[in-house]
C-alpha cells in the first residue's frame, strides 16, 4: 500500500482516502486502524512536497452518499 501510495504523488494532482463506517475500525479492528495511519503519515510528504492535496477522512457512521459519490466520481 505504501508503495502504491507514494507511486500515486507522482502521477496524479491529489489524493483523498475516505474510510466510511470507521468507528466499527476504531472499534473491532484497531491495530490496523493505528497502521493505516502510521502508512498515511509516512508517505504524506511526498504529495506535500509536490504541493498537491493529501487527505486521511475518517466517516464514523455508513454513509450511502459515500459510496454513491465515489461511485459516481469513477464512472465520469
């Protein structure tokens, strides 16, 4: 993932990673919560460097409306 991550602040003009229902993450599963995040930290500087948007979104509860714009973002 990291290295995929890292690949990506070069090809493209920004980055969001949206995690919808974290809290049954941050609940059940928080050592790869505290992994994830300890991953998005360490690449993060080199979309920083490049001055392009970088961005770690936590939605705590289901959100339909997630996966529908994302849905619909990759279907443009």
């Amino acid at each position: 993932m990291l290295d995929d991550l890292i690949t990506l602040a070069h090809q493209e003009s920004g980055l969001i990673i949206v995690i919808d229902n974290a809290w049954t993450l941050l609940g059940e599963r928080r050592d790869e919560l505290c992994d994830l995040i300890e991953a998005f930290l360490s690449q993060f500087r080199h979309w920083f460097e490049r001055r392009k948007p970088c961005y770690l979104c936590f939605q705590m509860e289901v959100n339909p409306g997630i996966a529908r714009f994302f849905r619909d973002q990759l279907c443009e």
